[in-house]
C-alpha cells in the first residue's frame, strides 16, 4: 500500500510543481498549429484519364498563444483556401523540390490573406509541409 501512495505522489510531483511554478503565456512563444487531418485530393484534372493525387500534413508556425487561437478559429476557412490552391496545381507544380517550395510560399501568402481579412493581421509567420505527396 506504502508503494502505492509513494508512486502516485512521484508521479503528481512534476505535475504540481509545473502548476505553481507555471509557465505565464509567454507572446513571444514560437508554436506550430497542425491543420488536420492532412490535406488529401485530386489535382491537374485536365482531362486525362489518370487520376492525379496529393497528400499534405501543413503546420503554421505562430508566435503567442492568442495567435494560435485565432488560427484554431478560422481553421475551416484556411483549409478551404489550401484546397482550392492545391487542386488548381499542375503536374509540374507538385513534381520537382523547387516548385513545391514555391507552392508553400504562395499557401503561406494566401493563409496570411485569409487572415488578414478575418482578423485584421497576418497572424502566422510560416507555414511548413512536414509531407507532402504527389503522384
């Protein structure tokens, strides 16, 4: 019984102390929002008979706690903008390292649009493919 009630107050230790000595939200902490679940469709649907798909896990990069709800607010708008860029894509855009570079930096550009409108500033400092698939 004594190993039982030592091992629970070892555990809850780190737990307490983080609550009293608790971190205040720091504006100037760097986080990164997972926009999920991933980013999956079709794109270049140029008429050809093969089917073209993509898959991408995006993560902004935000600076503060308020940035980051305000991304977790208008998530659904900022997806449906990623969408819409990624099925506008061609074959060569999702084929080769610099034109993907290219693609984030025009989804970094639109999410910042996006909020911008909503919010009345850019709010996201970066945006990164941590995959990306295209076949």
């Amino acid at each position: 019984m004594k190993a039982w009630i030592l091992m629970l107050l070892a555990l809850s230790a780190p737990v307490l102390a983080n609550e009293e000595g608790g971190e205040k939200d720091d504006p100037n902490k760097v986080s990164y929002v997972a926009l999920t679940p991933p980013f999956v469709g079709n794109y270049a649907l140029d008429g050809s008979p093969k089917l073209h798909v993509y898959k991408a896990d995006v993560a902004l990069r935000v600076t503060g706690a308020e940035a980051q709800k305000l991304v977790k607010a208008n998530e659904p708008l900022i997806r449906n903008q990623l969408v819409a860029l990624f099925t506008q894509q061609t074959i060569e855009s999702m084929s080769n390292v610099d034109a993907k570079e290219k693609l984030r930096q025009e989804a970094l550009k639109q999410t910042q649009q996006v909020l911008s409108q909503e919010t009345g500033k850019p709010v996201v400092d970066d945006l990164l493919f941590n995959n990306f698939i295209a076949q």
